[in-house]
C-alpha cells in the first residue's frame, strides 16, 4: 500500500507542472500564469502553456511576450458570442497602436478554458511561441519580458480574433523566471491547478504603468511611485500635444497668412513677430518631445520612431526660414526684384506646415491615443489647412483683378514685396 501511495505521488509529480505565476496590484484578480513542460525547457522548442485569468467584468485582457508593445508577441482575450466562453486573439505589436492578429500563431484553448461564476479564464497551449516575427523567447531565462494591459468595459462578445479593440486603461511589463515554472509534460498543466505547483518566479514590473504585481514572495509593485511617474510623463506628452498644435496649426499658418493679407507698413513686423511666437511655442514643445521620446516610461527610447525622426528634421529646417527671408531682404533692397531666396522661404514654409500637421497625427498613434482624438485632430488640421488655401485663393484672385486697374508694374512690385515675405525697409522710412 506505501508503494502504490508512492507510485501515486510520483505520479502526480510527472504529470502537474509547476506554474510561474504573476498577478496585477493595480488590477484585482488579473493573474498570469506560464508553464514550461520539461521536454520543451531540454530541447528550447515546443509546446509552451500559460494562462490568463481575470474578472468577466473586464472588456478585455492581453498579455504579450517580449518587453515592449513593438515587436511582441500578444495574445488578447476577451468574451465570445455567446459570453459562456473566451475567444482567444494572437495578435503581434506594431508599435503604439492596436496590435494586429497573427494568423501565424499557433495557439489553442484547452480544457479549463471559460466564463464561470464570473471568472474569464484562458487556458492555452502554444507550439511556436518560442519564436514570432518580431521577437524569441529563451524557455530557460530566469529573466524573461512579458507584457500586460486590460481594458475595463462592457464584454465584447465575438468570436471574431481580429475585432477592433478599445484602447488599454492601463499597461506595464514584468519578468518571470521560467526555470522555476519548468516541469511535467502534462497536456494541460491547469487541469487541477490545486496539486500544480504555483512555486512563482521573481516576477516584478519594471516601471510600467498602473503600478507593480505580486508572486509567492508577496507584493513586488511600487504602484503609488509608478502611478505618479506615469501621471507626470502624461501631462508633459499632453503639454508637448498643445504646445506643437498651436505652432503647426494656428500660429505658422496665421504668420504667414499676415504676410498676405495685410497691406500695411508694419506687416514684415506682424509676420515676424507671429513666426518668433510661434517658434518660441515650438522649441518649448520640441524639448518636451525629446525628453518623453528619451524617457518612455516603460517603453525603451522612442527617439528612433518616425514621429520624433520627423519632427526633428522639421525643427532643424525651422532655423532656415529667417536666414532665407534676411538673405532676400537684403539682396531685395538693392535689386528690388524677387530673389530665389524668396521662393525657398516660401515653398520651405509651406512644406514644413504640412510635415508638421502630418506629424502631430503620427505623435497621436505613438502615444496610443483614442481614434476618437486622432479624428478630431484629422478635421481640425484638415479646417485649417483648406481654410488656409481659401485665403490664399481669395487674395490671388483680388491681386489679379488689381493688376488689370494698376497696371503691371505696380503689382509686380507688390507681389515681389508680399511673396518675398519682406517689405523693403527704404519703403517703411520717413519718406514712405
């Protein structure tokens, strides 16, 4: 009899793995759970287990592998059409915006898997999870990245793995050690998650958002620290936001339409002072943009994204436009003729307006805003910009009609005044 009770609880041993396991502070009851089977930790390939647990009160859940959203590889889960089970989406991170599914991912939801007295539970196996487009995971790391984030909502309801998703209340990552959820070659090493082994690894965050999580060894979070980090660095990429729009949206447009519209000796001045606001406005706004690219809370560096690539250069071409516009001063009072210099202050500006609005989109992707927010920004960028062209169009319209009633020379000097964006200064002098 005390060898079969051995043969039993070798048995067992063999057959119910040990799970590394981490649960949210800043969420209750959201834990995850990840199972390395001993062939697979042996050989570095093969089936990998984990699974995800959390309220049903939750619109979705997602948990990733690697330490950043670029380049992970997530999986999402939330209820199906029926709200008695799980729909379980593999999706692969492209940066900050929704992550796309992965048709690649081989995944399945095994026993244990559903909705029950208000728990969603996802019990899942992956056999190629070792390796995705994007990224690897070492199954022996004592140290290996993962990801989470949750949104709270009413259920989604589909079976659809590619649904749009609603963007994440909060995020973060952390890091199990995978030796310590290594054992067993069970199919399902959550069948009876009451004789597996929880033994937790050294799962810690590692400055994500929304504070810390917990293993075995109790609370390993700092949540009221992360939670003022991650509120500061909002409201800098919030400021860095207002501060750019009011530059590319309302005051480089409006000093370059004064330069138009205006008939006046004092217009250089109305149209230089506007630009040096509206620079100022940016140089604040750009500094803020380094140090939220340099400092991405628990992102690695964003400096190498297209939005801060490109607003650099275009912050950089800035510094061009007073130097052009001086340069054609200088040769216009001598000459009183049109320069080139004229036509590259101009045509740069112009193209710098638009890079600049374009970029504020690409800034609204990267900090994962709402689609709401990136469509507000679109038509407001977009009243701008075709209320800019009706301006333009309006004063050229008028300017052609004056030339018929002015004669030719006298047009031709003011258009070389007003596209030249100088006035000459003999013209603003006593004599005037």
């Amino acid at each position: 009899m005390k060898l079969l009770s051995t043969a039993v609880l070798l048995h067992a041993s063999l057959t119910y793995a040990q799970v590394s396991r981490y649960c949210l502070s800043s969420a209750k009851d959201v834990c995850y759970s990840v199972n390395i089977p001993s062939n697979t930790a042996s050989s570095g390939s093969g089936d990998i287990y984990f699974q995800i647990t959390a309220p049903s009160s939750y619109q979705w859940i997602g948990f990733g592998e690697g330490a950043q959203m670029k380049g992970s590889n997530i999986f999402i889960i939330y209820s199906d059409a029926d709200n008695g089970n799980v729909t379980l989406s593999p999706r692969l991170g492209v940066g900050e915006v929704m992550p796309l599914y992965n048709s690649a991912a081989q995944v399945a939801l095994i026993d244990g898997s559903g909705i029950v007295n208000g728990v969603m539970t996802a019990n899942v196996r992956c056999s190629n999870c070792e390796s995705w487009s994007g990224g690897t995971l070492q199954v022996t790391s004592t140290t290996a990245n993962f990801i989470w984030a949750y949104k709270g909502g009413n259920e989604i309801s589909s079976n659809s793995q590619s649904v749009n998703l609603v963007q994440h209340d909060d995020m973060g990552n952390f890091q199990l050690d995978l030796t310590v959820g290594t054992g067993g070659n069970s199919l399902n090493p959550f069948a009876d998650s009451s004789n597996a082994t929880a033994s937790n690894s050294t799962g810690t965050t590692t400055g994500g958002d929304g504070g810390g999580g917990s293993s075995s060894g109790g609370n390993m979070g700092g949540s009221s620290s992360a939670d003022a980090s991650k509120a500061s660095r909002h409201k800098k990429v919030v400021a860095h936001g207002i501060l750019m729009s009011l530059a590319f949206l309302i005051f480089f447009p409006l000093g370059a339409l004064t330069i138009r519209t205006l008939s006046s000796p004092n217009t250089i001045w109305v149209h230089a002072g506007a630009q040096t606001l509206a620079f100022a406005i940016a140089i604040a706004g750009v500094g803020l943009g380094i140090w939220i690219a340099i400092n991405p809370h628990s992102e690695p560096s964003q400096i190498s994204e297209a939005h801060p690539i490109i607003g650099l250069t275009v912050f950089s071409l800035l510094f061009f436009q007073p130097v052009l516009a001086l340069v054609h001063h200088a040769i216009y009072k001598k000459t009183q003729k049109r320069t080139l210099w004229a036509h590259a202050h101009v045509w740069l500006g112009r193209g710098l307006l638009i890079l600049g609005a374009i970029n504020g989109g690409l800034g609204l992707q990267l900090s994962a805003n709402t689609t709401k927010g990136e469509v507000a920004y679109g038509v407001i960028a977009g009243v701008v910009f075709v209320g800019y062209l009706v301006v333009l169009g309006i004063w050229y319209g008028m300017k052609r009609g004056q030339n018929g009633k002015r004669g030719g020379n006298a047009a031709k000097r003011e258009d070389e005044k007003m596209d030249g964006s100088a006035v000459a200064l003999n013209d603003m002098g006593p004599n005037r």
